[in-house]
C-alpha cells in the first residue's frame, strides 16, 4: 500500500512532502560535514538555541537525515511558523474576490495555540518521532486541512524546523437533511471549531431523527488554561427528556505520557424504542446516571511501544419506566445499579503510515499499524451500594498489516458481566476493512462486521438496516443477538476540486447481511438480505467539517414485497 512518502502516492497525499534524500555519495560527505561542524550542544531546558554566525548552512538535498541528526546530537534551534490561509490568492483560480474576502473575514490559527501543540522546543534533542507525532496531533485537529513538520537547515549542531499548517473555515451555519432507510432527519448548527483562533469548539444545534427532537449546546477546550487539560460541558433538552454532561481530563496526550488523570459525569433521561421490521414495538423511559473518577500510569514509549495502567471506579445507575398503561410486547428491562472500582491495562504499538483516499476525500489519514490491546476489569458488590454482586470486564485488540499493494485494517472486542448464575450481557465483535488500489488511484473496499451477544440486557438490540448497514432495505429492519455484515465498494476518487471548494468522489456498492437470534426465544430470522446501489461522495477542503456527504441509491434485491423496491439516502458520514 502506498504511502505519503512515495512519489507514486503523492498526487494523493496533499500536504506531505518530504526533502529528497541524498544519493550514497552525498550522504557521506554531508556526514563528514555534520561531524566537522557540529559544535556546542545548544540551549537546554527548552529556551532558545542563541543566534550566533554559521557556515556552512546545510538546507534542501544537503540536509542530513533524520538519522543523522539524530546520531550528531542535533537540537532543535529556531522554530518557523508559516501559516496559510484558506486560500491562497497565488494559486490559479485562487484570487477570486469572493475568496480574498473570505481570508480577511477568517481570524488565522494563533501562533501560541499550534506552539503549545507541538511535543519539542528549541534546544531540546532533535527527535525524528516527536516532529511527526506533533505533525498527526495538528493534523487531528478540525481547524487544520494541511500540517507538514520537517527540518530545513542545519548548521552547527543546531537544525531549524519549519512547521506548515492550512487553515480552514472553522464557523459552521449550516442545515441538514438525511434521508436513510426509508425516515427523514433535519439539522440546524452553529459550530466553532477555533473560537478566536485559540482551537476551542463551541456548538449549538437543534435537530430531529427517527429517535427524538434536540437542542444542544455544548463547549470543548482541549488546552484548558493552556495546560492540555481536557474539558467538555454540554447541555441538551429533548423533546424525550434531557442530557447533561461534564468531562475534566488530563489525558495521555502523547504516546511518550506518563500520568493521566480526569472525572466524567452525564445525567440523561430519554425515550427509548423496540424495533422489528423497521417499525416501533415497544417504547420505555431510561434514566441513566453515571460518574467516573481515574488515573493512570505509562512506561512512556520504549522500543516503539507503550504499557499504560490505569485505575479508578465508576456509578452507572439506570432506571426504566412504561410510558403508558399499554402493555408491552416483551419485559421491561430491569433497573441496573452498579458501583465499582476498576483497574485496566493497556498495550500501544507506533508504527503510523500516512495515507489519503481511503476513508476520506484528498486528506491525509493516519493510520496505526501497530498492535493495540486492552484490558479491564470491575468489582461490583452489594456491600458498596451496588444492587448485585458482578464481576464486569472488557477487552480489546486492533493491528494493520500491509503488503502485496493491500492494507488490512483488524479489530476485535469482547465485553459483559459475570453475576449469578453466568455471564450476563456478553457482547463479542470483529472487524474487518480491506483496502487495495484498483484502476490507478481508485480503491477497492470490503469491510466484515460480526457481533454475537449472549443473555442480553432488555434494552440491547442488534439491528441492521438502514443507517446501521444493509442501505436498500428500512431503518433496523432486522433484529436479533447475531449479527454479520458485509460490504463491497468500488471507489472512485477524482483530482479535480470544484469551485475550489468542494472534492468528489463516487461508490458503486453491495451489501449482504443478517441479524438473527441464536440460543434464546426471539424473532425468526429473514435470511441473508442483499442490496445494490451506487453513490456520489461530496468531501469539503475548505471547512473545518471533515465529514464526507453520501448521496446515494440503492435496491433491495430480497425480502417481503411490502418494502420500497428503492431506496434513496442523503447522509453525512465521518467516512467515504
């Protein structure tokens, strides 16, 4: 599979050009050069390398390796900020009034927010790994569409660095109208995602779906009194209830962390639905409370990996009620309180590829290849408040592989609670995404989703149909504690930006699934259902709104004639 660094996969990987490496002859003189000129270690403590002559700079195809920076000692010295705008006036096409009027309108990312970002500083050691994890960590952001970090000059013992960002528009006034399986759901939201170019998100938004009608309000500030604290507040009111919510953390910001600390806390009351066949069977209320307070410990990163334990306790208390005097047609759930400290543990492998139309249009994605597990484990007991005694766990593992020009991107998890007389709402899954480049830089795309459940909470279901797979055929069509999806695409992907705005893509699919009960009571099964369809894919460059706009028409190909024999969908997906 290609990546961002080889010329093949570089007209689709904007924003990532490294410098050209030396041929065997001028590495070794630019070897000896760097051991000739390398002199006094620098700055430390993080101040800044002092300004003094030089000769000779070493800058463009002279510039030593990464490796032989590292090697020699280098520090990092100056730090240049070159900042661009969302459009460039310079650019063909570029110049439009409209869009200059645009650029003075946008308050540009402030230098102090991407400083604060980055995981180096003027006379630490030069570290290749910290120049481009701070390269994914600015790239996460919503209010970047490009980030490049790279070295640009060298001269004694000191090497420059050049940090590159493209910002987007980052106020959203926007409405949306989706159209999946068959019901309609409507959006209006007020979003910035850089409030005064300091990178905090403050939303607001009223909308209605299948399930309810919502206002909203919420704030997000990822560097709290510039301290990379962690801070989420929101505020929704219902038209079924409430939803509050308040996250204070420290996290691992790096893979290099050591300490992470943080509490959360929602209180939610909603209305909640029974599907079968795509229509409502039952409907209850749920009142769910929930509180948690933790820390954690790291290795920090040794030998391209990390081990990170963490510990805490947790309060998840939920409550159900009828919402009339009609009978339902299966059992209420039954109220659940659960108090209990945990302890996890957690494998993290580095091993990142950059990559660009896979899941997203003409933007860089940063993949993990490495291996990732976890482990957790809960004590519930009545002497502490809980209303049983349960052992709870979990348990995750992802990793990629690649080769033979395909990328294999796996995961599996495993969860439920252990309380007499067995286990209790085990939940298992598998995912599998495949990714191959066919006819040119077009991809081939398959995905595998398998989930089992075993003695299921009343107030779990496994659906398919709709937003959840199975796109020809009615929201949660099927039911049941088994579940297998399969998707097919062919995608096609074009250079071309309309407008200098927007990036299109197109989708010929197929989907095959089943939803099914197994070991228990339930509703029989309607057999494998299949689907084929086609679609456009609409990716903005210019927004802080990197989701991707399907448009998409599909066709049942089995089940009962009573459904649509075609299904129109309008949705925005966080991928292709």
């Amino acid at each position: 599979m290609p990546n961002c660094a080889s010329a093949a996969a570089l007209r689709s990987c904007p924003g990532r050009l490294r410098a050209p490496r030396l041929r065997t002859w001028g590495r070794v003189c630019a070897a000896l050069l760097l051991l000739a000129t390398a002199g006094p270690a620098g700055a430390s403590g993080g101040e800044a390398a002092p300004e003094r002559p030089c000769e000779p700079w070493l800058t463009g195809e002279a510039l030593p390796s990464d490796a032989e920076l590292e090697a020699a000692g280098a520090r990092i010295g100056r730090i240049e900020l070159r900042q661009r705008n969302i459009f460039d006036p310079d650019q063909p096409g570029e110049g439009f009034w409209g869009f200059r009027l645009v650029n003075r309108l946008h308050l540009t990312t402030r230098e102090e927010t991407i400083r604060r970002r980055l995981l180096f500083a003027p006379g630490e050691p030069y570290e290749a790994r910290l120049l481009a994890e701070s390269e994914r960590l600015l790239r996460a952001e919503r209010f970047f569409y490009e980030v490049t970090i790279r070295p640009v000059a060298y001269c004694g013992g000191r090497v420059d660095v050049e940090v590159t960002t493209r910002d987007v528009w980052s106020l959203k006034l926007s409405g949306g109208f989706n159209r999946k399986g068959g019901e309609n759901d409507w959006h209006l939201t007020a979003q910035e995602s850089n409030f005064l170019g300091r990178g905090k998100d403050l939303t607001l938004s009223h909308a209605h779906d299948v399930d309810r009608t919502s206002t909203l309000l919420r704030y997000r500030d990822r560097d709290l009194f510039a301290r990379r604290l962690d801070l989420e507040a929101a505020w929704s009111e219902n038209s079924d209830g409430r939803f509050y919510r308040l996250d204070l953390a420290r996290p691992f910001y790096a893979l290099d962390g050591r300490r992470s600390w943080g509490g959360r806390w929602w209180d939610a009351r909603r209305h909640e639905s029974r599907y079968h066949l795509g229509r409502i069977v039952d409907q209850y209320q749920v009142e769910h409370w929930y509180a948690e307070l933790g820390g954690g410990r790291a290795t920090g990163l040794v030998d391209g990996h990390t081990r990170r334990l963490r510990f805490g306790a947790s309060w998840d208390r939920r409550r159900f009620a009828a919402l009339s005097q009609q009978p339902l047609v299966r059992p209420l759930p039954a109220d659940r309180e659960l108090l209990y400290p945990w302890i996890a543990g957690e494998w993290i492998e580095e091993e990142f590829v950059e990559l660009a139309n896979l899941d997203r249009i003409h933007r860089v994605e940063d993949l993990n290849l490495g291996r990732r597990a976890n482990a957790w484990l809960g004590l519930a007991s009545r002497h502490a408040g809980s209303d049983r005694d349960a052992a709870l766990f979990g348990a995750s593992w992802g990793e990629g592989f690649s080769g033979r020009g395909g990328l294999l991107l796996a995961g599996a998890s495993f969860s439920g609670r252990i309380e007499p007389p067995g286990l209790r709402h085990g939940l298992g899954s598998l995912q599998l995404r495949y990714y191959r480049r066919l006819l040119g830089e077009h991809l081939f795309h398959a995905a595998l989703h398998l989930d089992a459940g075993h003695r299921l909470d009343a107030d779990t279901q496994l659906l398919l149909g709709g937003d959840n797979g199975l796109r020809g055929y009615p929201l949660r069509y099927q039911e049941g504690n088994r579940r297998a999806l399969l998707i097919l695409e062919q995608r096609f992907f074009h250079d071309r930006e309309l407008f200098h705005l927007v990036r299109v893509g197109a989708a010929l699919f197929a989907d095959l699934g089943k939803a099914w009960t197994a070991g228990e009571p339930g509703p029989p099964s309607l057999g494998l259902l299949r689907d084929v369809g086609f679609g456009l894919r609409l990716g903005s460059s210019r927004s802080a709104e990197a989701a991707v706009v399907h448009l998409d028409v599909a066709w049942p190909l089995d089940g009962p004639r009573g459904i649509r024999r075609v299904q129109w969908l309008v949705s925005t997906r966080e991928t292709f």
